[in-house]
C-alpha cells in the first residue's frame, strides 16, 4: 500500500511543484481577467479557479488535463449572472 502511495504521488515531486507554480501564476490573471468579463467581483473568479484545482488535484486529475476552465465558464456565466444575478435568493414556499 506504502509503495503504491509512493510510486503515485510522490514519483515526480520536483516536476509537479513546478508544474503546479506555472499554472498557478498563469492562472491568477486568466481568473481575473475572466471573471470581470462576466460581470463578477475577480475573488468569484479567483475562489472559483482555486476550488476547481483543489478538487480535481483530490479526485484524481490526469497529467496534462487543463483544471482552470474560466475561459469557457465565462462566456456561459455572462448571460446566467445577467439573467439570474451572482445569487438568487431561495423562495420561500
């Protein structure tokens, strides 16, 4: 069990920080930039780019798989934020 752990994740330790440090600083002015195109305060956009990384870096992401998809989602979230707003309220029933 110790060995697979070892062969997974730590096989290429030096690769993926610095892997993980280019996309990282690549990532924050693409998040801003995006998120202000959207019509949203660029924090949506920073917290929505992080969660999705920490989630796929969990869950099981593939080497080379783009985990920072801001520019596809705003160009859908402009009109869903235009429409629906950043939050909806809940109805009350």
């Amino acid at each position: 069990m110790l060995d697979t752990v070892k062969k997974d994740w730590f096989f290429n330790v030096k690769g993926d920080l610095l892997a993980g440090l280019v996309v990282a600083l690549a990532l924050i002015p693409e998040a801003i930039a995006f998120s202000i195109i959207a019509g949203l305060d660029p924090k949506v956009g920073l917290y929505a780019s992080f969660s999705m990384a920490v989630i796929i870096a969990f869950t099981g992401g593939r080497p080379g798989m783009i985990s920072a998809a801001t520019g596809a989602m705003a160009l859908l979230m402009v009109t869903l934020v235009k429409d629906h707003g950043l939050e909806q309220p809940y109805s009350q029933v």
